[in-house]
C-alpha cells in the first residue's frame, strides 16, 4: 500500500458517451492516496464499424506517466495496425502491446522511466468481446484481493473477462531467470510484485531477448466471449474498487441502478463512493486510486429497455427474511448485499462531484 493523505481527493472525473449501441459512463477519484495514477479509454465507434467500441484502464505504479502514456496512446497502437484491419484482432492486439511499450522504451522522456502499469482493455467487435490484460502476479492471494478486472452481465449472472492471478508462475519463473532475473520474496528482482507490465524499464534491458522473453514483460493475454442478446453491461475496474466487493457485489450494484433509469456515469461514481474508506489509518482497502467504466449493451433499443430487463428479471430473485441476503434462481448463488445497500461512506464523508 502507497502513502495516503489525511484526507481523501474526492472530487470525481466523470464522463458519458452513448450510440444506438452501447450507453457507456465512466469516473475516476485520487481518493486517499498522494498521487493520481489510474488512466483510463473509451472509444466509441472504432473502425467503420458503429457496433464496435475500446475501453480500457490502467492501474499504474510509481507514478502516473506510464498509465497516461497508454491512455493516449495503446488503442491508437492497436486500432491503427494492419493485423486489425485484416480482422487478425488478436495477434493485433499482442503486437500493440509490445510495440507501444517498444516506442516508450525508444522515446528519451520515457526510456529511464521508472513507472509501470498494468492494462486491462476491452474491444467490442464483430459480436465479440476480446479482454485484454497485462497483469501477472507470482503468488496468490486469498480472499477478495483483486487487480484491475472486467466483468460482463448476462441475464443477471456474472461472467468473467479477466481472470486474477492466473496459475502459470512456473512459466513466469522459467522466463524471469531466463532473462537474467531472480524472484525474492514473491517478487521480481526482490521488488516488483508483478511479471507483467507496460513500462517498468528497468527489467527489460537484456538485448539477447526479445520483449516478450524480458524479466517483465508487456506480453498481452487475451479472452474472447461471443456477445449475446442476453447482455447487459460490462463493467471494468482497477483494484480500488475489487478490493473492497466482489464480482457478485458490484453486478447487483450496478444492475439495481440501471433498473432505476440512474444513468451509467452516476452509477460509476456512487460505486467509487461506496469503496471508499472512511479513514487510512490501517492503510487498508478502499484506500487506492478508482477508476470504473461502465458499458451498457443496448442492441439497438433504449436504456429505457435495458432498465426494463433488469428490473424484470430482479423481481425474480427471492429475499432471505432478514432482507441481507439475496439468492439468484439463476444459479442459486446466495449473495451478501447488506454491505452494498447504500453508496455512501460509512463516515459520512461528503463527496464533491466535479
């Protein structure tokens, strides 16, 4: 955990887009900690084709400059490369990465940078979504201990786009000392947590390999699901905000929202209210940087629709007595949302919207 202030930056950066296919909002707040550094993308539109979109946010590490660098630049990287336009979207997307953190590496005012970041994007085409992300740690966590995620909603259920912690750490391990490296203490060189980053140059100076067989390395994962008429959002977040609720936790936040017509842009900022913690003195969760971007699949209808469908099939899920519980018929997975009943901080700490 970072140094924080005495009191958390509240004032939020939110923004709205909106098509005849997709509804989307987006905020993000420096909270408690000295510096902002989350960067995020949306990009509407992409290509010549309207039902097409990229989002993207990146958590960054050791300052801002890397994660910015990204925001501006990655989906130009990806969207503008021949592979892309080919329709070879994923080989597209892994050149991306390594050519963007290539131009970084070659650029004066980056190449001694000592930032990092990771990426978690998602690109909508073709009735597809590819997630994309540069994140891989060499130990596992346990408990709600997430990294930047992205979710989708389908008919009310979640369905994962990112996967934390991925179980290949021998593989990771085998290219570290490869590239001359060492793991300490579960981290790369006894210092970075993370094996995979755009930016963090320092670990990517070995001329015989190539960049995808650096100690880090910016070397892309990517998912691909079929878009269905059954969904209903995408949400993607940085770790500020998964480290406080699950996956489970924000889809019913988000979806109870959209049932009540409360539009995506402020349905962003009353999660980020609802992660923040109401003091740092334990250094604890709901003290990092936020940033969500919600993207609402309206397939050619209205939000109005969209909100119907929510609320519709919300009035099928059955109440435990006390009312803290709710239990999805869907896949009888009983969630806690006592917790997430009210946006607010628990100390009742007013939040300025910009």
């Amino acid at each position: 955990m970072g140094q924080t202030l005495s009191e958390p930056v509240t004032q939020k950066t939110t923004s709205k887009q909106e098509n005849k296919f997709f509804k989307v909002g987006s905020s993000c707040m420096q909270g408690w900690r000295i510096n902002m550094e989350d960067a995020h993308t949306e990009k509407l539109d992409i290509g010549d084709e309207k039902n097409s979109a990229f989002f993207a946010v990146y958590d960054g590490h050791g300052g801002p400059k890397v994660a910015e660098y990204a925001g501006n630049n990655l989906h130009n990287k990806i969207l503008n490369h021949p592979l892309f336009k080919n329709g070879q979207i994923d080989d597209a997307i892994k050149k991306g990465f390594l050519d963007l953190d290539q131009d970084m590496l070659n650029d004066e005012d980056m190449k001694e940078e000592l930032a990092g970041t990771t990426a978690i994007c998602v690109i909508l085409k073709d009735d597809k979504i590819y997630c994309v992300d540069v994140l891989n740690f060499l130990f596992f966590k346990k408990g709600n201990v997430g990294d930047s995620r992205a979710i989708a909603s389908v008919k009310g259920c979640v369905q994962e786009l990112s996967h934390d912690h991925k179980p290949n750490n021998e593989l990771e391990m085998k290219r570290i000392s490869a590239a001359g490296g060492w793991v300490e203490f579960n981290r790369v060189n006894g210092n970075l947590a993370l094996s995979r980053a755009l930016g963090d140059f320092v670990f990517k100076r070995n001329e015989a390999k190539k960049p995808e067989e650096q100690i880090v390395t910016a070397f892309p994962e990517v998912e691909i699901k079929n878009i269905t008429k059954d969904h209903e959002f995408l949400v993607l977040a940085c770790d500020g905000i998964w480290d406080v609720l699950t996956n489970e936790d924000v889809l019913d936040f988000v979806r109870t929202r959209i049932a009540q017509l409360i539009p995506p842009e402020k349905i962003c900022e009353d999660l980020m209210t609802r992660c923040l913690a109401p003091d740092c003195m334990m250094g604890g969760l709901g003290c990092d940087n936020m940033t969500v971007v919600i993207v609402c699949f309206l397939h050619g209808e209205s939000y109005e629709k969209l909100a119907e469908k929510c609320k519709l099939s919300s009035s099928n899920q059955s109440h435990s007595q006390n009312g803290s519980k709710i239990m999805l018929n869907s896949n009888n997975k009983t969630h806690n949302l006592s917790s997430i009943n009210s946006s607010k901080p628990s100390s009742g700490i007013q939040l300025k919207t910009s």
